[in-house]
C-alpha cells in the first residue's frame, strides 16, 4: 500500500503517505487514501487527524509525474485536479482540527496538502515551496486559494509567483509554518497537540465550525474550483509538457 491509516490510543488518526522512494509523491492510491483517511476520522472519536510522509526526507513531492504524465489536455487534466480539490477541501473543512506533520521537504502540491491542514509543523532544515510556476502552472489542488485565506496576502502572493523553495524559518517568520521540531516527528507532533487532546470533542468541533462556516459563506470552494479551470487551461500548454518531458527524462 501507498499509504497507512492508524487510529492511536491517544486520540488521533495518522495518516502517512508510504512513498519515500518517490520522495512521498501523490498518485491515485494516495489519494484514495485521503479520503479514507478523512472518512474515518470524521466517524470516528478522534479529535485530530495528522498527515505525514514516510522516512525523513520529505513530507510529499506533489503530484507523481511519472504517472501524471499521461494527461495532456485539460479535459484530461480536470479530472484528477477536481478530484484532489475535492479531497483537499474536504480535509479542509474537517469537523476535527489537522495538521501536516512535515517530516521533510515539501514542494507543489505538497505544499496544498499542508495548507488544507490546520496546522503546519515542520522539521528544522527542511524547504518547502510551491514550486508549480516553474512547471508553468499554477496551484490545481486549490492551494493558491487556501493559501490565501490564512496568510497576508504579501506574504501568499510572492511564495506562489516567487515559486521557489524556501527553508523552515523563512516559512515560520511569513507564518506558513506554525512551528520547529528537531528530532522525533511523531513525539514533536504529539508535545504540539497536547493541549488540544485533552479537550473535549465537542469544544473542539464548535470550534472548527467558525472557520468552516466563514469559508461556507465566502464560496471558497467556487473560488478553488475557478482556480482548478485556470490549472487545467496551463497544463495543456506547450510551455507545462515541454517541463514534464525534461522531468521524466532526468529521472530516466
């Protein structure tokens, strides 16, 4: 399996992409994964859910392009980026507070992931970045759109037209990264939640629901699907295959 579902004795669900020899990259099991992953901890009793990646090397590498290669047009390309959309939103507007646990480095639509979370904790060292001007599209999974809700807008607009790496105290100091850690991931993970597991589900729901309801009532999910369509014009350029051709050929 690409990924791992746990449900942990101390109140949360652990979700890890098990990629790390395609440094966690997202591809359709992963994202099914998601869902499933987001299905349970919504059912469940958990009070929140965590996303990481597997090893120590990244968090997630985007969408795989060795598999994504394959769409061409945007009729081909809408599909897979509406149906992650709708898995980011969806772990967006979770009823439970989320957080991206970024063991490693993080790059496109890793980034996305990481914004639908609530929270951002990042390994010290690590770069992050969304990088997808330099593949001469935008942010399809609706990240520019997300990220626009929880940073100043100075501070979203130049990481996404900048479209380069930056390391973990630049993401703190611009607030993309809401906190370090050092050594062990999951125990980082665990000192950080500490106070929130210890409340009762109920406070922690009605407190979630603000931020679900402001999104509601300014229709981000029309503005996430507006910027899907403008993706998907850009991945049928020339300009975007002539990216993914020199990506695949270095891999090879």
């Amino acid at each position: 399996m690409s990924y791992t579902i746990e449900k942990r004795e101390k109140g949360y669900v652990l979700f890890t992409i098990r990629r790390s020899d395609k440094r966690n990259a997202i591809n359709y099991e992963v994202m099914n994964g998601l869902e499933e992953a987001i299905k349970e901890a919504s059912e469940a009793d958990s009070k929140v859910l965590i996303i990481t990646g597997e090893g120590d090397k990244a968090f997630c590498s985007g969408g795989d392009l060795s598999v994504f290669h394959l769409l061409h047009t945007k009729e081909e390309a809408y599909p897979m980026l509406s149906k992650m959309a709708a898995i980011l939103y969806s772990l967006l507007t979770l009823p439970i507070p989320t957080i991206a646990l970024m063991n490693g480095s993080s790059v496109g639509g890793g980034c996305e992931l990481a914004a639908a979370c609530d929270f951002r904790l990042a390994r010290n060292g690590i770069k992050a970045g969304f990088v997808q001007g330099k593949q001469a599209i935008t942010t399809g999974w609706g990240g520019g759109s997300i990220l626009a809700e929880k940073l100043p807008a100075a501070n979203a607009m130049k990481m996404l037209m900048d479209a380069e790496l930056q390391t973990a105290e630049e993401l703190k100091a611009c607030g993309f990264i809401d906190a370090l850690f050092e050594k062990d991931a999951l125990m980082a993970c665990e000192a950080y939640l500490e106070k929130i597991l210890a409340k009762d589900l109920r406070v922690l729901e009605s407190y979630k629901r603000i931020w679900i309801r402001k999104w509601e009532e300014t229709k981000l999910r029309e503005r996430i699907e507006e910027e899907v369509r403008n993706c998907a014009l850009l991945w049928e350029s020339d300009a975007h295959h002539d990216y993914v051709k020199s990506f695949i050929m270095k891999k090879r």
